[in-house]
C-alpha cells in the first residue's frame, strides 16, 4: 500500500494535483516561476493542451484570407478594369456605392469604363467623371500652312487612355435559373444555403465580415432577397468566385467560394432563385461566405435571416 501512495505524494510534493483539468487550473491561477520543479510537468499538460485543442477544431482549420478587412480606404484613387463594377470597386474598398458614385460624379445608370479613375479622397480629376462615355472628338482640318512642315499635336502621356466600351456589359433581364419556395423574414431575407453556420460574423474588424455555411460541393446558393446582381466574378481576392447582388439603394448581399456561377451581371433575381454551386474557391474546404452590407458597412446576416 505504502508503495502506491507513493506516486500521490509524489505529485502532491511536485505542486501538481491528479486530474488534468486540476493540474490545468493550478497552471494558470498561480503565479509561474522558471525555478519551480513542476516546470517540466506544468509545460507538458500545457503541451498536451494545445494538441488536443487543436485536434479538436473545426473540419478544415485555422484559414488566413484577405476578405479586405480594413476601414473605408480614404486617399488615393483605382484605375477602373475590364470587368470591374462600381458596386464591386465600392465593395473592396469599403465604400457605400451611392456616395462612391457621388464623391466621383457617376449618374445613373452608374456605368464606368477600362482605364476611369475612382478617387476616394473628394479631388476630382479628368478621367474621374464618366456619366457618359467619352467622345472621340476629331476637330476640323486646320488651314494648311505656308511651309511644308507637319504640324505635331502632342498628347500629355499621364492621362491614361479611357475605353469608350462599359467595363461591364449589363444583361438587364431576369435570371433563368430555378426558384426554391423559401421562408422569409420579417425583413424579406431568406437563408441563401441549407446547413450548419461554421463561421460566426464579428463586428470588431477582424477577417469574417458575414457567417459561413457548410454544405455539399454543387449544393444550390440561393439569393436571401429579391435584387439585381451587380457584380459576378473572382476579381476580390479571398473570395473566389463571387456574386454581389443589389437589393435597393440601402442593401446589398455577397456570396462568396461558389464552384460555379449561374447569374450574369443585370439579371435580376428573385429571393430563393438559384445564383450559383456552392463550392471551395479561394478557400479550404466547402462553405458558402455570406454577407450582408447596410450602405456598405458590413452587419450581421443572422439578425435579418429567419430564426431556425
């Protein structure tokens, strides 16, 4: 008997107690000095710990993306792509579309072209303003001068050249694509995928500006509420293969990783209308990114979806 007590007062004269948890507790409720002999001991339950904590997290683990978690950018200026969107451009940026329009003289129908600027400081410049496409104006023949000497007109070289084709060709039509009966909110907002939320939104700034929905690779993304996709692509870096949809001069929701796309930009939708194939792009593993922005400040999708 007196040879079994001796690993108890053994581990009583090391400081430490029998059970984990307890031996955990003691670690991190006293004071931990480098000289104590239960060093070596508290080091490894914390070890021990940390492995099992880590065994223990979601399918998929830790993933580190840009999903442009940053403040409203306020200086400087983009040069518009092929492709791009005024809604995308003020979505990346952090910007409210209708003052991103405003700020740079953009009217309705708030088309933009290759080679525009979009400032974000309030200075206007000379390719900033595009409410229509630029005019290539051909002046009349000057007088032929006395000499034969050519006349030269030279062009500055830093204004860059401005496409006169939209960067975007809008479609303006409805979708096609199948529509699921949904439930709707009180708000008018439907869950956009069937399947457990993995990822909570969080309103401090950090890298998850919506939730996260696990689903099956194929699984139907549906638009939450009715709307105008205003932007599909992969031009947004952290979010794959992504569908922003427009639902009134206040609201705007994203979907993002999808495997396919089914919408083209002006369609119009309908909520529970099939948008896209959930997918992993530009992540590591299969879920639906969903976000909801109010005049572009992200908010919490589950306080506008129904309760499940």
């Amino acid at each position: 008997m007196d040879r079994l007590a001796q690993p108890a007062r053994r581990r009583k004269r090391l400081g430490v107690d029998d059970e984990p948890e307890c031996q955990l507790r003691r670690l991190f409720s006293q004071p931990f000095s480098c000289q104590s002999p239960a060093r070596p001991v508290a080091c490894a339950l914390l070890l021990a710990a940390l492995l099992s904590g880590c065994a223990g997290s979601p399918s998929g683990g830790v993933q580190v993306v840009d999903r442009n978690a940053r403040a409203p950018v306020t200086s400087g200026q983009y040069t518009v792509q092929r492709g791009d969107t005024l809604y995308a451009i003020a979505f990346r940026f952090g910007w409210d579309w209708k003052q991103l329009a405003q700020r740079n003289g953009i009217r309705p129908p708030y088309v933009i072209y290759p080679g525009q600027r979009i400032r974000f400081d309030g200075h206007s410049s000379a390719s900033s303003v595009a409410a229509t496409p630029p005019r290539r104006v051909t002046p009349a023949a000057p007088p032929r001068p006395a000499t034969s000497s050519p006349v030269i007109v030279s062009t500055p070289a830093s204004q860059p050249p401005v496409s006169t084709t939209p960067a975007t060709q809008p479609v303006n039509k409805p979708a096609t694509t199948p529509v699921t009966p949904v439930t709707r909110s009180a708000s008018g907002w439907a869950w956009p995928a069937n399947g457990p939320v993995i990822g909570l939104f969080s309103s401090n700034g950090s890298l998850n500006k919506g939730i996260d929905i696990a689903g099956e690779l194929g699984q139907p993304v549906l638009a939450a509420s009715d709307g105008t996709v205003v932007y599909a692509g992969s031009g947004l870096r952290g979010y794959g293969e992504l569908v922003i949809i427009k639902h009134n001069d206040t609201y705007v929701s994203a979907y993002g990783h999808n495997r396919r796309l089914l919408v083209r930009e002006g369609e119009q939708v309908k909520a529970g209308q099939t948008i896209a194939d959930m997918g992993s792009t530009g992540t590591d593993r299969v879920k639906l990114h969903f976000e909801i922005r109010r005049q572009g400040k992200p908010v919490d999708p589950q306080q506008y979806l129904p309760k499940r």
